[in-house]
C-alpha cells in the first residue's frame, strides 16, 4: 500500500516551466491564466490597484521564481529591472560592475556615476584575481555571465565569497545563461536579472524584465520600488512571456545544439578568425578575418539570417555589434553577435556559409 503521508517529490524544472502558475484544476477552469485587463480591483483586498499586482504578471513570476529558487517581480523591461536593482545602492557607495556587460547596463552606471549618485568600478569579469580586489569596499557587484557580446564567463562562487565577505550584494545578469543552464541563486548570489525580452519570451513580440531573490527583504524593498517607481509591465506582455516560458527547455535544447554544431562548423571556415562560446548557451560570437566591412556585408547577404538587435527569439539574428556607439572600443570592430534560433541547423549552415564565401 503505499503511504499517502510520504512527501511529495518536486517537480523537475521543465516540468515547472510548463505545469506552474495556472489557474487551479478545476471543472470548466481555464488551462490558462487570463489576461486581466484592469487598471484597478474592487477595494478591500490584496492588489487595489494595477500598479500594485496583476494576476497575470502573478502567474508569469510564479513560474521564473520557481525555475530560478527565488520569489520574481516582473518589470516593464530588462533595463527597468537593472535600474531597479541599482536604485538598490545608497548615495556615495561603490558598485563593481564586468566591463563588458551589456552596455545598457554600463550606460546606466555611468549615467548614476555621472550624477554623484554611485561609484563605479569596471573590471575584467575573466581576470577572477581583479574582481576579487575590487569588492572591497563594495556595496554591490554586478556580473553578467555569459556577458554581452564578448561571452565571457564568471567564476561566481569565488566572486560570491569576496562580494559577501565585503557586505556587498552579488547580482547576476542571468539573461544568456537563463535558469535553464544556470541558476545564480543557488551559487549564492543574492538576485537574478533578467531581460524577458530574450529567451525567457523568447519570440521576439515582447518587452519585458524580472529580478529574482530569496531574500524576503530585499523582495520587499524592490516590490516597493516597483509600486513607487511604476515600471511596470503590461498584462498582455506577462501574458505573452508567460507563454513563451512554458516552452523555455525545448527552445533552449535546440538552440543550444544548433549553436554547437555552427561553432563547429565556423571554426573551419578561413573567413573566420575567432570564435568566441563560452561551451554553452546559443550566443556565437564571430570576429570576421577581413575586418568590419566584411562583418557588415555579411549582415546583409543572408536570406534566412536577420540582421536585427537583440537575441534569443526563436529566428536566428545576428548584427555587428560596433554598429552601435556605445559599444565599447574593446569589443572587435569586425564582431559579429549571432543569436542562434530552432531553425534546421543545415539551412543556418548554408545561409551563412553562402554568405561566407563571398567574402573571399
Ligand atoms: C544581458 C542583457 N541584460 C539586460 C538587457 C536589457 O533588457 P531590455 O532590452 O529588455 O531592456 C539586455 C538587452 O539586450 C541584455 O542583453
């Protein structure tokens, strides 16, 4: 007979991904959380007004809190939820930040920095020694890991220890990696980031971004910044993410394996000079041999691949990333960012290798 009172085992990740955050199963109850459109609740319960809470962003930050081991807040946009954390940091105090995290995010220390508000320190996420000297003193230390398009990667363990022995909040930009390939909150940093945009929605319809802690305060003091602060995210994006979600593990599967197998296959081709994957993950990124003009009319000689910013839909893009200003002068001229999609890996290969040959 079996023992009714024996503990229920948890469900496995891609299980959560696709089982969390529905309504309760019921007759005549819907598969699907609705999208609750309304800007306000009738008075005397939790929510009272949209600012506050939604049911469906809700169901869409059960699901991301379950898969990262933490409790979510969804915001407007990945960068509202970057400002959000930052907005963490008290007036005066020191932030660490990897050099080549997205520049969004760099653009957003400097501006605070700019302003009196923080100091910034900018190190080399792979020079693990740096990072450890420059918690000292810090308030919080950002890492981004895989980073941005340089796709370096963090020794978060080894960071956690002089980030906390320093008092300072590890946060980590979790966006390439996604719960699925790496979950920061159990190598102890203190809060997960994400922009939604990418794979978490993962189809490119959608602005959308999250923060991830097991820390109660801190959950608290940032619900509190989102009420106060309204970057806040439309029922229908949360709805949208939430879909895209439920699909995370199989996305992130095909993905990862057309990357491995086009990082394979790059690595012979002599119009290819470097190519940079940290092992994991569906970001290649490529520094083109003749420089960024071939980066560039590679960008504009492909059918199937889009040249277009932003990653992790499941169409495969790719763009120079110099293109844009902020990009910083470490970043090769001649780089260019793929964001591997589900497509069949062989029509990706002749799309590019078409393209490559004209090269020369
Ligand atoms: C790693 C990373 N973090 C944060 C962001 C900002 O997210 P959003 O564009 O959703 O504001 C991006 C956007 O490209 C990103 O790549």
């Amino acid at each position: 007979m079996s023992d009714t009172n024996a503990p229920v085992p948890a469900f496995r990740p891609a299980t959560v991904a696709v089982n969390a955050g529905r309504p309760p199963v019921e007759p005549d109850a819907p598969m699907n959380v609705p999208v609750t459109l309304t800007s306000t609740y009738v008075a005397g319960g939790e929510l009272e007004y949209g600012r506050f809470g939604n049911p469906t962003w809700t169901a869409f930050e059960e699901v991301l809190g379950q898969l990262e081991g933490g409790r979510c807040l969804s915001f407007a946009s990945g960068l509202a939820a970057v400002g959000t954390v930052l907005d963490l940091v008290g007036q005066g105090q020191a932030v660490v930040a990897a050099r080549h995290s997205y520049n969004g995010t760099v653009m957003q220390l400097a501006d605070l920095e700019a302003r009196g508000r923080i100091a910034a320190k900018l190190v080399d996420l792979t020079d693990t020694d740096e990072v450890v000297r420059a918690c000292e003193g810090a308030a919080l230390v950002w890492l981004e890991s895989p980073t941005n398009p340089a796709l370096e990667v963090a020794d978060i363990p080894t960071i956690r220890d002089a980030a906390h022995a320093a008092g300072a909040y590890l946060v980590v930009d979790n966006t390439f990696a996604t719960p699925v390939l790496q979950r920061p909150l159990e190598l102890g940093a203190d809060l997960v980031v994400h922009s939604a945009t990418k794979y978490i929605a993962g189809h490119s319809d959608v602005l959308m971004g999250a923060v991830v802690t097991n820390d109660d305060e801190l959950h608290g003091v940032l619900k509190g910044r989102r009420d106060l602060l309204g970057a806040i995210p439309g029922p229908f994006e949360a709805f949208l993410a939430l879909r895209g979600l439920r699909t995370l593990h199989v996305r992130m599967e095909r993905a990862q394996a057309n990357a491995q197998e086009l990082v394979r296959r790059l690595r012979e081709h002599p119009a290819v000079e470097e190519v940079r994957y940290p092992g994991f993950g569906a970001i290649i990124s490529i520094v083109l041999a003749q420089g960024a003009l071939a980066a560039d009319l590679l960008t504009h000689k492909t059918r199937l691949w889009v040249h277009a910013t932003s990653l992790g839909g499941v169409e495969s893009t790719f763009e120079r990333r110099r293109r844009w200003k902020s990009e910083p002068a470490t970043i090769p001229d001649a780089l260019v960012r793929m964001s591997v999609g589900i497509e069949d890996v062989d029509d990706l290969w002749e799309d590019l290798v078409r393209a490559l040959d004209t090269l020369g």
